[in-house]
C-alpha cells in the first residue's frame, strides 16, 4: 500500500458548488481517501459568510473539465499514482443521487476558517471501488466569498 497527498484547488468559489478535486479510480486499486484538510484563501467578504463544502460520490467523469494534477508520494520508494486526481473544475461532475452515497460528509464553515476531517483508524477510511471512472470529488459554494478553495487530500492506494 502506498500513501499519496494531492493540492485541493478551486480558483473561484461561487454561488453553485464547483468541484476543487476529484478523486478517482482507473479500474486498477481500490483507493482509502484517509484525511481532507481545507479552507479558503483571498480577500475576506465584507459581510461575515459561510462556505459550503460536500464531500460526494460520482460515477462517471464525462463532463469533467479540470486540471489533471499527479498526486504526490508520500514516501519517495512507493511508485507513481494509478488513480487519477484533477482540481480547479471549471465544468461539474454528474454526483450520485442522493440517498445513493451524496454528501458522504458536508461542513460549513467560516471564510476565515479551515477544517480537518481525518479517518480515526482504517476502519473509518472512505472508500472509492475499484471501478474505472468511479470516485469522490470535494466541492465548495458560499453566498458571497468570492476567493479561492485550497488543501489537501491524502489517499492510500491498495
């Protein structure tokens, strides 16, 4: 197994969820998304707000336009990713509907905030199957922020 970290990005936050990273599978390893840490960057709304940040499964990356970014090893003897990771979408992923595995976890929090969400043990981990195009993407909204989402997202292949 081989633990892997890629940059959570999403150059404009808006009123419409837009996807800062997808996550997926290439048919080859199931992946265990262990730990997503992020926040928002830029100048601060006059008015205090909220961003919206969802956390959900997506069976098909056909619509996807986004930057594909080559996650990093976390240790430099492990071989490249086999999954596949994008951030910075400027068109949306076709998420699962709900009841069937949307908004596996939701936060809202402050424009001046960040958060930290981290599996306890491997048994909490999230798990993406191993099936090709199949994965989670973090999306972000927020009524008047209107700087940039960044973090991290850490993942173990296996």
């Amino acid at each position: 197994m081989a633990n892997y970290e890629a940059p959570i990005l999403q150059g404009t936050v808006s009123t419409a969820y837009k996807t800062a990273a997808a996550l997926w599978s290439a048919g080859t390893g199931r992946i265990m998304l262990y730990e997503v840490e992020f926040g928002q960057t830029g100048a601060l709304s006059s008015t205090d707000c909220q961003c919206q940040w969802d956390l959900s499964v997506f069976s098909s990356t056909n619509i996807l336009t986004a930057t594909s970014v080559t996650p990093n090893k976390l240790d430099p003897a492990d071989g490249a990713a086999t999954s596949v990771f994008a951030n910075n979408a400027t068109t949306e992923l076709t998420y699962t509907t709900a009841g069937n595995g949307l908004a596996l976890k939701n936060w809202g929090i402050n424009q001046r905030g960040s958060y930290r969400w981290r599996a306890l043990d491997d048994g909490d981990n999230l798990i993406v199957a191993n099936t090709s195009l199949t994965g989670v993407g973090l999306r972000t909204l927020s009524s008047n922020f209107v700087g940039s989402a960044v973090g991290n997202l850490s993942f173990v292949e296996r």
